[in-house]
C-alpha cells in the first residue's frame, strides 16, 4: 500500500518536517562515573505532514487511505526529500487530524514513521 499523492502530483507540502530520533547512550564506569552521549539513528525516521486548503478529493483520499489501514499497518512511504523509499512505514499513534473551513477548504496532519 502507498501513501497518497496530492492532485499537484506532490507527496507532501512545504510545511512537513522530517526528524530522526536521538538515543542517549549513557556509560556507568568502576566507581560509579558516568559518561553520556547522543547518537542518531539513521535507520529510523518520522515526516510530520501538514496539510493546508486540501481539496475535497486529496482530504478524502487522505482519510480514504487513512481508513483503510488496519492499526499499526504497514505501508511505503516515499521520503519527499531524498526520495529513498521506506516501505515499513506506519502512522504514528493512529491518528489523522482533519478539519474543514467554511469555504470547504481542509486542512490536515499526519504523521509517519518509519517501522524497522
């Protein structure tokens, strides 16, 4: 299963972020000293996915593909800025905020991460 295009032919739009977790690594030494630091994994990413006046057909197909994902489903994602595919993606705690304003205009947030 694919993420959604938009009807631009865009994945996503310029108001999504990308971020990868940092571990804190923390070292416990003979005599209790401690050394800590930060590693990133770069295997694991999330996109926050902000969407702002949606059309009709891109919010639906957005709560369409939403929907049809059991929980904790799997799906591929293709990642807007480098355009690496990561195909054990899933929504991160089940949840896709979408509203309407009164010119039926939408507006939507989402948020992916990657599963492995």
């Amino acid at each position: 299963m694919n993420f959604p295009i938009l009807s631009s032919g865009e994945l996503v739009q310029s108001t999504a972020i990308r971020s990868q977790p940092l571990q804190h690594l923390e070292h416990i030494f003979a005599g209790f000293s401690r050394q800590t630091h930060r590693k990133t994994n770069s295997d694991r990413k999330s996109w926050r996915l902000r969407y702002e006046q949606l059309n009709a057909e891109e919010s639906m197909a957005l709560r369409a593909f939403f929907e049809s994902l059991p929980i904790e489903g799997l799906f591929l994602f293709t990642d807007p800025w480098t355009a690496v595919d990561y195909p054990n993606c899933r929504v991160r705690n089940y949840r896709l905020s979408l509203a309407c304003d009164r010119d039926g205009r939408y507006s939507a947030e989402i948020e992916v991460e990657n599963a492995d």
